[in-house]
C-alpha cells in the first residue's frame, strides 16, 4: 500500500490549480490529479492520510479555491470590452463568437466549481483521519521549545509539525509490511529540509520519524508518478516471487515402462529437532490414464504417528484492503490421512487413484483435482510432544509440469 500525507497548500493545489511553487495556473493537470488519487484509492492501491488540522486549515483556507473562478468570472463580465476591437478589425461573426467564449467560460466556471466540491467530498470521505494524540502534542511542544526541525527557521510551524508527526504514528501503528510506502508531499522546504537537499527531509526529522518508510516530496504530480512508479515495482516483484515458487518447487521427472513418476523434495525447517528436514512427494502415473495411480507423502519418523498427516488447500491472493499477500483456505474440507509404512527414518502416507475418503460421512474428496486448482497447500502433522508443524508447497510447477506428462 502507498500511503499519501498533503500539506494544506497541496490541498489548496489540487483544487485549484495554482502551483505553489510557480504561483503559475496548471489548465487542466489539477483536474487529471484529483481523478488519478480517486482510481488509486478506489483500486486499494493508494491511501490518502489527513487530520483534524489539514481539514480546518481547508476550512479556513477554502477561499483561495476559487481564486480561478474569480478570475474566469471576472473575464466573463468584462467580456464587451474584450470583444470591442475585435468588432472593429474582424469580419466574423462576432456576436456567435461572444455567444460561445461566453458558454466556455459559463461551463469552464461551473466545473471548477464542480471540481473544488469534488476535492472537499474526497477529503472528507475518502481519506483515513489520523490522530493527534496528546503524547504527540507534547513532542511537538518539545520540539519548538529546544528549535529542533521543523521549528529550526525560529517559525511556528506546529501545523506543519503535527500534520507529519500524526500520519508517523499512523503508519507505525499498523502491520509492517514490505509493501507499504509513504510521501508526505510540501512545499515548505525551510521546515521540513535543512536548505541543502531540498528533495529530503531535514536530518533531525529523518531521526524523529524513523523506522517508518515515508519519504519527502515537494509537489504532487511527481509524488503520484513515483507513487505509481512504486506501485508497478510492487506487482513486478509479486510476479517474480510466483516465477521464484515455480523454480524453486520444480518437480524431478522418471519415467518409467509402464509410466512415469514425479518427485519434490521440500526442505522445511523441524521446530521440534530445530534442524532442516525434507518432505518428498511423490505422484506416480501410469501410461494411458489420466489421474495419478497413487499420491505419498514421505515424512521424517520423528513425529506422533497415530494422528497421522493432514492436508489443508489454499489460494493466494492480493488483500483488497491492504494489497498484502493473503491465503484463502479451502472452507470445504481438511483432509486427514493415516501412515500406511512406518520405518526407522520415515513415515508415509498414499492417496489411491488422487481421491482421499473423509473419515467423517464417509465423503470422496477428490485430492487431485485440488492439485490442479489450488495455489498452493499445508501439510500438517504433530511432533511427538504434540507440537504442530506445517509445511507449504506451492503447486505452480505441478500443474505445469504434470500437464507434460506423456498420456
């Protein structure tokens, strides 16, 4: 998740256009900007962080909004005086041509005014509100006492101070993750920066915010293109962590005169010896039959033997919310299975022509078919102190390469 923290003047921006930088109108770019926070939002891609301090400052600040509008409605009110030399040197028609710079500006009026409504509904409705806690306000009490950034420039900034600090306490709070990135996007160079590298936080506030992953950034549209940027990376990483599974889960293949076998070992580390240990599997074919002939599971003789091993199928998935890996078990079945030879070093366990019978109803679970379908599967057994341990194997590969297999 690419979590976004704006300042008031970015607010104020995203409304109306007035680069707070340039102090120089963007057409239409405030437009595209508003539109694209909405889709990543609404795709679970992006969150935008604000606070009780941005929405007052909104309220207090909102006039600025239509600074455009005014400027617009100030043309549309002088239009005859815009039109008077064009009468005396043009020879179109100039009352169609008043008619219709009238309706641009009527209609480019209105969506402006459209469009700041839209910026507040987002603000108010789509953005998750942080808290400023009083432990915070302490700090930041603190912090302008001693004139450390952002108070170093001898200014009030506890504003600015409280608007950052809150979205921090935020992003700590919840589940760390690899994919979770920030920007706290201003243009308040002299508050946030030391005046040196003005694309980075000052040091003493890369300090305070630590270890949170939030990085600096002093216009919008940059920080929405890196936040894109960020986003792509994330899903090319999610492709090559299932491009790793399918290497790493590759099957061996022996073929055989009447058929072929097909075997995995998955190393898996043994909380109960706290030493690696393998689980072999082994899926046997014979020639001209579709399903498997048999299916084992090869354990290590160091467990309880009476519970015998079970199966629990899963598929991954992207969490909606959090665009974090999930699992999304099979809710239909466990399926159990007993140790049918037991040695000095292992402990085995078939499923017959891919199908396994439920100890409970007597219902046929079709094991095989699971092997196709799922993403990926647990094998579970107890150690002899009846600790659990659980073993994940992928199923790319399989599927793959058991669609290979000679019929």
């Amino acid at each position: 998740m690419i979590y976004l923290v704006l300042d008031t003047n970015n607010w104020i921006y995203l409304a109306n256009g007035l680069d707070p930088i340039s102090n120089k109108h963007h057409d239409n770019l405030h437009f595209e900007l508003l539109q694209s926070l909405i889709d990543l939002t609404n795709d679970k891609k992006v969150q935008v962080l604000v606070n009780d301090i941005i929405l007052q400052e909104w309220d207090r600040n909102k006039m600025h909004c239509y600074t455009k509008i005014k400027t617009l409605e100030h043309k549309l009110a002088n239009k005859e005086n815009t039109f008077k030399d064009i009468e005396k040197y043009s020879k179109s028609d100039v009352l169609k041509l008043q008619k219709e710079y009238s309706e641009g500006l009527e209609s480019e009026i209105q969506r402006n005014k459209e469009h700041i409504q839209k910026v507040e509904d987002f603000l108010r409705n789509n953005c998750i509100t942080t808290e400023i806690t009083n432990d915070l306000k302490v700090l930041i009490f603190e912090l302008s006492v001693k004139n450390e950034a952002p108070f170093h420039n001898n200014k009030n900034n506890s504003g600015d101070a409280a608007i950052l600090l809150a979205s921090v306490n935020y992003l700590k709070q919840i589940e760390s993750s690899w994919n979770n990135s920030a920007f706290f996007i201003s243009n308040n160079i002299e508050e946030f920066t030391d005046g040196k590298e003005l694309n980075d936080f000052h040091p003493h506030i890369k300090t305070l915010i630590a270890p949170v992953n939030i990085k600096f950034q002093r216009v919008l549209p940059r920080a929405l293109n890196i936040s894109k940027q960020v986003i792509a990376q994330m899903e090319e990483f999610i492709l090559e962590l299932a491009n790793f599974a399918v290497e790493q889960f590759r099957w061996d293949i022996a073929k055989r005169e009447n058929g072929t076998l097909m075997f995995l070992d998955v190393q898996y580390f043994n909380n109960k010896t706290q030493q690696e240990d393998f689980l072999t599997l082994t899926v046997a074919k014979d020639n001209g039959k579709e399903r498997p002939r048999f299916i084992s599971f090869i354990l290590p003789n160091n467990l309880s033997k009476e519970n015998g091993v079970f199966l629990f199928f899963v598929n991954n998935k992207i969490d909606e919310e959090s665009k974090e890996f999930k699992i999304e078990p099979d809710d239909k079945s466990t399926i159990r299975l007993h140790f049918e030879d037991i040695s000095k070093e292992t402990c085995t366990a078939r499923i017959w022509n891919g199908y396994a019978k439920m100890e409970e109803g007597g219902i046929v679970i079709n094991v095989f078919q699971k092997l196709l379908e799922f993403d990926s599967f647990f094998v579970m057994y107890f150690n002899e102190d009846l600790t659990q341990q659980s073993i994940s194997v992928p199923l790319y590969s399989f599927k793959q390469q058991y669609a290979l297999l000679p019929d």
